[in-house]
C-alpha cells in the first residue's frame, strides 16, 4: 500500500515522505524522502532511501537504522534529524 506524509520538524524544515509498505509484514518496500531541508553529501538520500528498503516500520527499529545509516555514511544533516526522519515515515502510517 502506499502512503504519503508531510511533516514540519519542530524547529527545522518540511520533510515530505512517500513510501510503499507490505502491510502483511510491516516493512518499507520502498521510500522517497524530499524536502527543503539539506543532506550532505547530496547523494546520501537516495543511498538512505534504498538502505531503507525492507525495514520494519517499527518506531526503534527504524530510529537505530537511519541513526547507522548515517553513521556509516558520514551524512551531516540541516534541518533535520534521524528522530524527525522517523517521525516523518511514521507518520505515513497514521
């Protein structure tokens, strides 16, 4: 099913979240994250949407991912968090 949201991080910017789940499983099948906030290096979202892929939509388990996501990769984020990233895909669900 797919699902979409948009979310104003407390003090930060607009994070807009279009992701595809597998409702029997409760997993990402696929994501897109866009926004006016920025990541650095630039290439990193997509690398952070397709890490994502087949990760359970649970709120620690998506939180510990996207925080080794960007461990991994170096990203440096303005305008966001992983807390708010989370926030934002979870918020597809409701």
């Amino acid at each position: 099913m797919q699902y979409k949201s948009v979310y104003k991080v407390p003090n930060g910017k607009l994070l807009k979240i279009s992701l595809e789940s597998d409702e029997k499983n409760n997993y990402i099948e696929s994501i897109n994250i866009t926004g006016d906030f920025f990541a650095y290096p630039e290439e990193t979202i997509e690398v952070m949407e397709n890490e994502l892929k087949n990760i359970s939509l649970n709120r620690e388990r998506l939180l510990e991912k996207i925080n080794s996501i960007i461990k991994k990769y170096n990203i440096e984020f303005i305008g966001l968090s992983a807390e708010s990233l989370t926030e934002g895909i979870l918020m597809c669900l409701k």
